[in-house]
C-alpha cells in the first residue's frame, strides 16, 4: 500500500533508483550521455503564480528535485556527446568540435603576457604560503 505522500512524490518526481549510503538517502540519476550518478537529492520548493486583478495569485505549488534540471532519472534514449569544452553536452560530434574550438579562440584572445605573469606571481605567493603553512605544522 503506498501513503498519499509517497503517490505525491511519484507525480512530482518520478519512479527513481534509491539506496542509503553513509546514512544518507541517494537518487540514482542518469547524465545526457549514460553515466550514472548516486547523488543526494535537491529538493526545492515551487510556486505558480498569476496576477488577477491586481492581486497575485497562487495557481499552484510543490516539491521538485533540482538535480533533474541538469540530469535524467532514467538511462537516456539517445546519449548526448559530452563536450570537454564546455563541459555540457552536444547532439552531435561536429557541435563539440566547434565547441573546443570557440572555446580555444576565447582562451588565446585574452591569455597575454600581463596575465600569464599575474598568474605566475600568484602561483608563487601560493607556494610560499604553502611552505609556511607545512613549517607551522611541522611545530
């Protein structure tokens, strides 16, 4: 028999994979292109609204799992190709490509010589406050 609660969460969510892990209650959930991930999920609040004679109205509300909004909770039909560009997902090889490339064009136009040596002096300062941190440690 399942409660009014559990039929709610079913017409909001979905049937999903579940399991505990270290106490806690994780959702299997499915990336564009087919990898698994168990993950807690994100539950958040909503509301509908509409005005009606200059009063705001609320037409409607609930409980949805934010994690849905960037993955899938089953396996997809037709796996997207990831793109390590962007680190989102493409319908097609040539849209990642082109991706990688935009991206590439992006990074030479605003890598110059005052940056990269900004970067190497932050990088240096981060090494010296590393060494101090491990000398303090060490007392």
């Amino acid at each position: 028999m399942v409660s009014e609660k559990t039929k709610n969460e079913l017409a909001t969510q979905g049937v999903a994979v579940t399991g505990y892990i270290g106490g806690l209650r994780k959702t299997k959930y499915w990336t564009p292109d087919g990898r698994e991930i168990l993950a807690i999920p994100s539950m958040r609040t909503w509301q509908k609204t509409k005005i009606v004679n200059g009063k705001k109205e609320i037409t409607g509300s609930g409980l949805r799992d934010a994690n849905l909004d960037k993955w899938l909770i089953e396996p997809p039909q037709n796996p997207k190709i990831h793109c390590d560009g962007c680190d989102k997902w493409h319908d097609t090889q040539e849209e990642v490509e082109k991706c990688i490339e935009q991206r590439e064009v992006f990074i030479k136009k605003h890598s110059t010589p005052e940056v990269d040596d900004r970067i190497g002096k932050v990088e240096s300062e981060v090494s010296e406050i590393k060494n101090m941190l491990a000398e303090l440690l060490k007392r």
